[in-house]
C-alpha cells in the first residue's frame, strides 16, 4: 500500500472514531482531500483507494492536474481565494466552491457558469474569530447574501465554510464551529435549506465532527507536509 493509501486510511479512521463518539451516523461526514501543491500522481494514488473529493487553492495549477486526470471520475472543490479575474475558468472547471466571501463573485460565477453544466454547488466563508485574516463574511451578514445568492441561477447554495485560526485543545477548537452550526441552524430555520459545513482540518477534525461537521477538508494527514505554494499565487 502506498504512503497516501495508508494516510488515508488512517484519516478516515479518525473520521470513524469521532462519528461514534459524538454519536453522528456512520457515513455523515465526507472527506475532501485537500490535494493543493500535491502533483497529480498523488490524487491518482488516492483515487486508486476511493477517494473521488479533492480540494484545490490554487487556480493554475488546479487546471494543470483537472487537464491531466481528464476522464477520472473526479469532483473538484475550489477552496482558494476567489479572485475576479479568474471566476471563469472557476466556474468552468469546478463541482463546488467553498470560499466565497462577497457577493461580486457569487454573481460573476452564476453568470459565467456554463449552460450545459449542473449549477455550481457553493459554500459561504464565514469569520468567526478576530485573529483569521483569511477573509470571509461577518456573521451578521450571511443572511442578506444566503438570500441573494438564492436568487442566482448558475449556483445552488449548500451551506457554510469556516477557517479558524489553529487552537490546541478541543474547546477551544470547538468555538468557532460551534457558532458556525448555530448559524446554520438559524438560517435554516429561516427556510434556507442548507445541508453542508465545511470545517475540519487535520489538526481540528475531531472537534469540527464534534460540532457537526458534514465535509472535512484535509491535506497534511493524508498527503503529508506540504510543498511550497506555486509561485505568484496565495
Ligand atoms: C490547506 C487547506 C486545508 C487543509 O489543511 P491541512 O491542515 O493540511 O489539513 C483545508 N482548508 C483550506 C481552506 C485550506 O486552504
């Protein structure tokens, strides 16, 4: 077995173990490999054990490997910053998008989703906690825009993603997914009919299950330390 084949395994363990302790059922967590800075032959040994998600941050070199495993049956996340110039070839290439932080991109992306595709399953980034300076919307204005981007054609609307600032113990760690599930359950009490939170890495999965998680993304535990980033991109 390979090195990833057997990171892998070990991953889904834990994701196994969590569901028994927190009392989820079996199989409501999914796992989205997170394969970015990752050559090709590294999603293909994952494939080759049943891993189908993967996760994506950075464009260009998402579209290199989306070009080479042409044909696999892939579904491909982008979990990046979306910037404008490049909704397109997002839109055009991709299953889902986790990371959407204003809604200039939602809308570029249900316009320039193609005809022929399904529409574009999408998550909001949300802030949670001062110290992330990754971006995303303040939770008092997720509602106005889950009640906008319902509007848009090009894209069906799944749910939430956060990114923590990384925490040591699993209260802390269970903080920031905590008020994100509350969210989730506000606004679907509201009718919004959200079934996805993204949230969970490899350092926090446990708590982000604890707290009800539905996708996990994960990229060290399976693929080992990362290699740098491409350059140019961030
Ligand atoms: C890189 C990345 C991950 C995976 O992080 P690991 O700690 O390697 O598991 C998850 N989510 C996002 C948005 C990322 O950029």
């Amino acid at each position: 077995m390979s090195d990833i084949a057997q990171r892998l395994q070990r991953v889904r363990e834990r994701i196994q173990a969590a569901e028994r302790r927190w009392e989820r059922p079996a199989g409501s967590v999914q796992l989205l490999a997170v394969s970015k800075t990752r050559p090709a032959d590294d999603i293909r040994a994952a494939l080759a054990v049943g891993q189908k998600r993967f996760g994506e941050s950075y464009l260009q070199e998402a579209l290199d490997k989306i070009e080479a495993l042409r044909g696999e049956p892939v579904e491909w996340h982008f979990i990046g910053r979306v910037q404008s110039n490049k909704t397109r070839a997002i839109a055009g290439n991709f299953h889902w998008v986790h990371s959407i932080d204003k809604l200039k991109q939602a809308r570029r992306l249900s316009r320039q989703r193609p005809g022929g595709m399904p529409p574009l399953n999408i998550c909001l980034q949300v802030k949670l906690d001062a110290e992330e300076t990754k971006g995303g919307f303040e939770p008092d204005q997720v509602a106005a825009a889950v009640a906008e981007i319902g509007t848009l054609p090009g894209l069906r609307l799944r749910g939430l993603m956060t990114l923590p600032a990384p925490a040591d113990d699993l209260e802390s760690q269970r903080r920031p997914f905590r008020r994100l599930r509350r969210l989730l359950e506000s606004l679907n009490a509201d009718g919004a009919g959200l079934d996805t939170l993204s949230m969970g890495m490899s350092g926090d999965l446990e708590a982000a299950i604890a707290e009800g998680a539905t996708m996990v993304r994960i990229g060290t535990a399976i693929f080992g330390p990362r290699n740098r980033p491409p350059a140019g991109q961030g």
